[in-house]
C-alpha cells in the first residue's frame, strides 16, 4: 500500500528539491515512496512509448507506400511519357558528347539507359549514340580485352555506321598495350571518320605498320602529345589515309616530311601545327598543301636563315594564324600568293609588319579579318587598309603606342578606308588620341549608307588620366550604337 503524506511533508520536499534545503530524517520514507511511484510511471511510459513507436513506424511506411503511388500515377501523365522516340533521340544526342570507357552510370549515354525500359530500348538502337567513343588507358587502366570487348558492345549498337574516336594513352605503357591498338586499328578501323590519339612518340611509332587501305573512311586525324616538347619524324597514318582531309600536330617536327606524307599532305583542307615547328619545315609543308583552306602554325625563329625558291600560291587558302616568337623571321611570306584569303592572325612576342607581306596578305582583296599584336607602320597599315576594302574586323590591340594616326582615321571616318569596317581593336597612348577615335567612330555613325558603322570597339593601354569631357562623352557613346571597351593592359 503506498503510504500517504501529508500535504506539508510534500511541501517540504518539493521545497527541498528547489532550494537545496535539508530535510528531516523522518521524511526519507516518503521521499524513497516519491521515487518508487516515479520509477513505475516511468517504466509504463517506457512500454507506451514502445507501442506508439511502432504505431509511428507502420503509419510512415503506410505513408511512403501511398507517396510513392501518387509519384507513380502523377508519372504516368508526365509530359515526357508522351515524347515519340525521335523527339527522344534529339534529346538524348544533346545530352551526349562521347561514350567515354571506362564509364560509370553518372555519364551519358549509360546514365539515360538505366531510367526504364523504354529509355534503355530507344539509346541501344540509336547509332549516333556510340558513334563518338573516348577512352583513357593509362598505368591503371590499360588498354586490355575488357576494353576491347566494351568498345565491340558500342560498335555493335552503332550497326556499322562511322565512328569517332579520342583516345588518350597516358603513363608509361607498354609496346604490347600499343600493338593491341593497332590490332584495333585493324579490325575496325575502315569504320573511323575521325580519330584522336594523344599518347608518348614512342607510343605514336605502333601506328607506323599499318597497311594501306585500313583507314580509307578517315577524314580527321588528330596526334597530340601527352609530354610537352615531344618530337616524331613521321606523321603516322596520313599516308594509309586517303581520304584524310583535316590533320591536327600536337609533336615538334624537325624534318620535312616523306615522299608518301607530300602526296597525303596535297589533299588536306585543314592543317593545325599546334606545336613549335620549325620555320623551314613549317614553309616546306604549308607548300605541300596545294588544297589547303585552314592553316595553323607554329613556327620556331630558327634556322635563321631560310632558301627560298620561287613565288608559290596556295589557290584555296582563306584562314592562316602563325605564331611565332619574332614575326621577322616570317620572310617567306613575301613568296605566297593568296588569292583568296580571308582571315590573317599574326601572334608574335617581338618584330614588326614587313612591307613585303601586304602584297601577299591583301592582294587578293577579300580580307575581311586581319589580327595582328604587333607595330605596324603608318605607311604599312594605310597600304594595308587601301588594299583590303572587305575588311570587317580589325584588330591590333596589342600592339604598343598609338596603333592608328590621325591622318588613317581621318580617311576612315568618311569611308575612304575600311568600309566595311565592324570591330576596330587598337592602342591608345594619348588622351587626344582616343579623342580622335570617337570622332572618327562618331563621323562614320553620321552616314547612314557609306561607310558601315563600327559597333564593336575595344581600346587598349589607353592613358591613366582621362578627363571627364571625355569619360562623359565615353558614356554617352556606350548608351547610344556602340559597344565600346577600355582596357588597360
């Protein structure tokens, strides 16, 4: 039976439990009563708990069951469920670059061909899916049957259409691991439109034994590197490429090339020296390329001295970008005729334009494009100007001092030169300069018909101190038809 305590014994201990006060001996068995019935609450709310617990735990599974119905219910009126399949592929091929191995789930197209059952059966039969492969083999993932045997599955969804390859072979890997690229080469490789390999020289020299006719599919080929300043003597698998159109050199050559690599090099439309050259074999090769409408080099300073035979012309050329470290060492192109070249770019840490060069990059009339980072002369860049009517973007902000004179603008302003004039990028050294740009840009806005309106401007190395009739009148400009930017560099 619990004892019963008397309403001023309770208030005793409560009075104790609050203020720290001593109690009277004959009160602990009233208190060890308190804790005891205590205890036993305590022990009844414990299976209480217990039994709510559960009740909780069934009432949120109950709960997630009819949340997931509602998802799946809702889904089945998701717009997409009514996406017809081509629709789909469109979708999927913007979601997809390459089919890259080793993959994970995480990447397209593997990822979209986990949603469901109707998203798996739409990517394997798209080709255009696994038609553009990458692969990474180096130290820790080599190139090995694996490999093989994954790329077999894509080309098996490609259903025999052309491939794309980039492939990269990194680390120090052995011959056999090239040689089982090679046999790749040979079982698929009238398949490959474009292929990228980017991997050591000594890797590059598997690629040498392939036999002719293996790669008569392939349009674009792409050597690259994995160690900067590499060399190779032979550019592999151009001369068992027949129809090879584009080629990108990511090696230094020191030797011009082949008898086979002239006749291969006669058909490119697109030639890229990403890497140093140097400027002799640069010359020879850009002469071999009797087709060529693309070209990117670059060319190293030496030999320092350069035979030069007769004028050549390269009939299709229409973009040329050099780089090179003093564009005065560029003499050879006093010797090019380019009838139709449109866009010219001249990256280069010292030198200035070479009066004979203007003949050869404006002569045929059709320059709309003209980069350079360099000095050119007044005389030079009013010759320049007078001889390339169709220019569009000139752009010479790099170069130092006052890129344009006054008496040039002046003939700008009213048409007389550039006329068609769109982007002007130039240096300004002095307040009074910049001046004479707005007035010229401000002159030429004032015909309506003759000569275009330059819309896009960028001034660079302008002066630190610019007075507020000119920073004002800036403002005005920039509010109205101009997009103009001053940047110090």
């Amino acid at each position: 039976m619990p004892l019963e305590i008397a309403p001023e014994d309770q208030a005793a201990i409560v009075l104790a439990t609050t203020n720290n006060e001593v109690i009277l001996d004959s009160l602990y068995p009233a208190v060890q009563q308190l804790i005891a019935s205590a205890e036993q609450s305590v022990v009844q709310i414990d299976v209480e708990i217990v039994r709510v617990q559960h009740i909780l735990r069934t009432l949120v599974g109950r709960r997630k069951k009819e949340c997931n119905k509602i998802r799946r219910f809702k889904a089945t009126m998701a717009p997409h469920r009514k996406l017809p399949n081509a629709l789909l592929v469109e979708i999927f091929a913007f979601c997809t670059e390459y089919a890259v191995i080793p993959h994970g789930n995480t990447e397209a197209p593997w990822s979209l061909a986990c949603v469901c059952a109707r998203w798996r059966q739409v990517v394997h039969r798209t080709r255009a899916l696994w038609s553009r492969i990458r692969t990474l083999s180096n130290n820790t993932c080599a190139w090995d049957l694996r490999f093989t045997r994954t790329i077999e599955t894509l080309l098996a969804r490609n259903h025999g259409s052309h491939i794309s390859m980039d492939a990269t072979f990194d680390g120090n890997l052995s011959i056999r691991r090239g040689s089982q690229f090679t046999e790749f080469l040979l079982s698929y490789g009238r398949r490959l439109q474009n292929l990228s390999v980017t991997a050591s020289s000594s890797y590059i020299r598997n690629f040498i034994d392939v036999p002719p006719g293996v790669l008569q599919n392939l349009t674009t080929l792409t050597i690259r590197s994995v160690q900067f300043g590499e060399s190779i003597s032979h550019i592999p698998l151009i001369d068992v490429a027949p129809n090879l159109r584009h080629l990108t050199v990511g090696f230094t050559l020191h030797q011009i090339p082949s008898t086979l690599s002239i006749a291969a090099l006669s058909h490119l439309i697109s030639l890229a020296l990403v890497v140093t050259v140097p400027r002799d074999v640069a010359f020879q090769i850009l002469l071999c390329c009797a087709s060529l409408v693309n070209c990117e080099m670059t060319i190293d300073d030496y030999p320092p001295r350069l035979v030069r035979g007769s004028v050549h012309t390269l009939p299709e050329l229409k973009r040329l970008l050099i780089r090179v470290n003093n564009c005065n060492r560029l003499d050879w192109i006093e010797d090019l005729r380019l009838p139709r070249l449109m866009d010219f770019e001249c990256l280069a840490e010292s030198g200035t334009w070479q009066p004979t060069w203007t003949q050869s990059i404006t002569g045929s009339r059709t320059l709309e494009r003209l980069a350079i980072n360099f000095r050119v002369g007044e005389v030079d860049l009013e010759c320049i100007l007078d001889s390339a009517p169709s220019l569009r973007i000139l752009d010479m902000r790099k170069a130092a001092g006052d890129s344009i004179s006054l008496a040039i603008l002046s003939r700008m302003s009213v048409g007389d030169l550039a006329p068609r004039l769109e982007f002007l990028g130039c240096s300004i050294a002095t307040s009074e300069s910049l001046s004479w740009h707005f007035d010229m840009l401000e002159e030429r806005r004032s015909h309506h018909t003759r000569p275009s309106h330059i819309a896009q401007v960028k001034l660079y190395k302008y002066p630190r101190h610019i007075s507020e009739d000119i920073r004002n009148r800036f403002d005005m400009m920039n509010n109205s038809d101009w997009d103009i930017m001053l940047k110090r560099r």
